[in-house]
C-alpha cells in the first residue's frame, strides 16, 4: 500500500471513531448513563435512550450492518410502543456505524435450518407485519437519522417516517424482485405517492439505487447534510423540534396522518398477504 492510501485509510478510520463518538456522546451523558446501560440490558440489537425530551432508537447490528432479525423486529416493535407512550416530544431511528440498515438478516433462515422453512417464514412475516403497524400507528413524531445505506426494509419504512435526514454517503435500494419478494413496509402505496408512479416502479421493481441527493429530489429524504457534519447538525436541529409542545406536536401529526391510516394498514395487510402466498 502506498504511503498516502495509509494516510487516507487512517483518516478514514478516525472519521468513522469521530462520528460513533458523537452519536454516542449525544445519546449517553452523565445523567443518562445509567438508562443507556438498562437498555442495552433489556435489548440485544438496539439500544434505546431517553435525552433531551428524545427517544432515540440505535439499531446496533454494526458485524451485520444492521441487518434486522426475528429478535430486532420484535425489540424495535417494543421500543416503538413505549417511546409513543414515554414523555418524549419526538423520536428518533438511526442505525449504529456506517450503515442504517441493510435491511432483512438473510442469513436468519440458515440458523434455523432445522424448522420448517415455510413457518418460519410465515412466522416472519407476522412479526414484520406488527413492526409496520407499530410505524403506522407511532402517535408522535418520528425522525429517520440515515446515517448509510438503507437496504430494503431499511429503505421502505421510511415511507412511513415523518422526517428524513440522511448523510451524503447514504444510498437506498430495494432489491426485492432479485430476490424474488415483493415490496413491504407500505412501499407499494407510499413510494407512488412520494415520488410519483415511474420512479416508484424504477426503484421497487428494478432495483434502481438512489443517492441520497437523488432521495431528496424525489421527496423520500426531507435534506441531506454532509456526513463529516450529519450528526452534528441534525442533533442541534432535532434538541430545537423537542422544545416544542409536546400534545401540539403529536395532535396534529395523528391530524395530517389520520387521513391515510386506514389505508396503511390496509396495504401492509395486502403485502403480507402476497408475501405469505410466495412462501407458500
């Protein structure tokens, strides 16, 4: 390796400590230590911490790139349900590292290669489908930090997020038709609606991949900030949205939202449906 390839990579290295410093810095102070460590007790695959009038839910995969299993559908699901109900003004979801998440842990199946791959599939799926109504019905403010690639359901549950800040390192892809699935996560209603017929066709049927400029200029990011600065910034950005009533915030985004709801949940049940079908 040459001398300034060494240099780059140690740069490199030291810019990625710097960042998980500062997201961890952020979430865990003197006062909140001790939160931090019960969640990391209570949770495996995230770790979820209440500062500043904010519950911040870290997926914390970073060996498999934040990948979500059967345990971290079911930890997110649960962290979503006591963040609606916590005396948070808004919530967070970010991924821990370089990756948001890149999406389904495919190799979950080999792991239980001893069941039935058809139940457990189905068994999945269910447990996907509860993950997605906990987003649909999530009755406060919820903020999508895409500190990297978001894959897949990493990408498709931000249809589904009320704000989207995303670093100009991160990418979106959904490479389901590959893989032989299907679109999940209300992506089939709400990437349409979001940037328009085509490009939802582009993105979810061929595997088109986004910057996250080209994200943003179709409307599934809300901005896009540098990524020696993204956390800097969306932090001092999201400290100013918590100071703000609590009950005025969740009002009127169960208002703007109330509209789709019923529609939501119906695609959810439609995708799973088809989804379900497939395994069969």
């Amino acid at each position: 390796m040459q001398p300034n390839n060494k240099l780059n990579t140690c740069i490199q290295i030291l810019d990625k400590a710097q960042k998980d410093v500062y997201l961890l810095q952020n979430l865990v102070s003197s006062e909140t230590i001790n939160n931090a460590r019960n969640s990391q007790s209570k949770y495996k695959n995230i770790q979820v911490v209440y500062k500043d009038n904010i519950t911040t839910i870290v997926i914390k995969r970073p060996e498999k790139k934040n990948a979500l299993s059967m345990e971290s559908y079911k930890e997110i699901s649960d962290a979503l349900e006591e963040a609606g109900n916590d005396d948070s003004v808004i919530a967070v979801l970010t991924g821990y590292g370089d990756y948001f998440s890149s999406g389904n842990d495919l190799n979950y199946a080999l792991r239980r290669s001893n069941e039935n791959p058809k139940d457990m599939i189905i068994e999945l799926l269910n447990v996907a489908r509860d993950f997605v109504c906990k987003f649909i019905d999530f009755p406060k403010p919820l903020v999508a930090m895409v500190n990297g690639p978001a894959i897949g359901i990493g990408a498709t549950i931000l249809g589904l997020c009320d704000l989207v800040y995303a670093s100009d390192q991160a990418t979106f892809n959904t490479p389901f038709s590959k893989l032989g699935q299907h679109p999940e996560a209300c992506s089939s209603y709400t990437f349409p609606r979001i940037m328009g017929l085509t490009k939802a066709i582009e993105v979810l049927l061929f595997k088109k991949t986004l910057t996250a400029l080209e994200a943003c200029n179709l409307g599934l990011v809300t901005e896009v900030f540098p990524d020696s600065t993204f956390q800097q910034e969306v932090w001092a950005r999201l400290k100013s949205y918590a100071t703000f009533p609590k009950n005025c915030l969740a009002l009127s985004k169960q208002l703007v939202r109330s509209v789709d709801k019923e529609k939501l949940h119906d695609v959810c049940k439609k995708e799973m449906e088809l989804l379900i079908k497939r395994a069969n």
